[in-house]
C-alpha cells in the first residue's frame, strides 16, 4: 500500500468527506481493513487505514507500568482518535471536535503520505507549498542527511 498525490475534496455539511477512488484503490480490506482512524496530528489531522494503525500502536508496546511521557502521549493520542469506516459512496465522516482543532472545513487538501493521509486546509496547503517551494533544495539535503544517518553503514 502506497498513497501518494493530493487532491482538493469538501467536506459536506454532515462532516463527510470523499476518499478520491485513487486512494480507495489501494485499500485491500482483507491486508488493510475498511476503514481509517482519524487521529490529530502535530500539523493536520492524519487518516490511518485501520489496520495499519492497529499495527503500529501494537508496536508500542505495553505502557502499563512504562514511562511517563509515553502514558501522557498515549492519553492523548488515542483519546482522540476515533474511528472512520468508509460508507459505500466512499465517505468517512470525521468527528466535529477533530475538524475544529485544525479549521477544517469546506474546501480540504487530502494528501497521500505513503502510509496515511493527511488533511489540511486548501488555503493553508497553498501558503505551505510556496513556502516548501523557496526551500525545496534545503530540504532535499536534510532529508537525505537524515536517511544517510539511518543507512546500516552509520548506525
């Protein structure tokens, strides 16, 4: 599974919004399941197929008795993740608390983002993107400072 590409969508006035059938297409129920967890993120608000997601918090392991930050992040995190399944036109419908913490409506960016997507407001993705735009080349040479540091070679 791979998203990738963005695409402006509206959210209706019953807190739906359209996954582009692109998307739609690389969703396996039997690998990824039938719906995504929408879950608010450091910058937007991140949609995780279900099963991805369920994967990725197993990898966390138990925080029963573990370390503070890690209880206080889970608190947060995953009471406000709330679950998304697909309709059969192809909607989710997104609780109204996780649009209003990040001014979501009308006119929405969905963005694939390898694993999940990512929404953000269409007027707000145009200023980041001339912003992204000045600093492509910078960013470009810190990311693959970042992935050089990870290479097995410089562990």
């Amino acid at each position: 599974m791979l998203f990738l590409g963005e695409y402006e969508h509206s959210i209706d006035s019953k807190q739906r919004l359209a996954i582009p059938s692109e998307l739609r297409a690389v969703l396996d129920a039997a690998t990824i399941g039938s719906a995504f967890v929408a879950v608010p993120g450091p910058e937007s608000l991140l949609l995780w197929p279900d099963r991805t997601f369920e994967l990725l918090a197993s990898r966390m392991g138990g925080s029963l008795v573990g370390d503070e930050t890690l209880r206080t992040f889970e608190r947060s995190f995953f009471s406000q993740a709330s679950s998304a399944p697909l309709d059969s036109a192809g909607r989710i419908r997104i609780p109204d608390r996780l649009l209003s913490r990040f001014g979501l409506a009308g006119s929405v960016m969905i963005l694939g983002v390898r694993d999940h997507l990512e929404l953000v407001g269409a007027a707000a993705w145009q200023a980041q993107q001339q912003e992204r735009n000045s600093a492509a080349n910078d960013l470009w040479r810190r990311a693959n400072q970042i992935l050089d540091s990870r290479s097995p070679g410089n562990r």
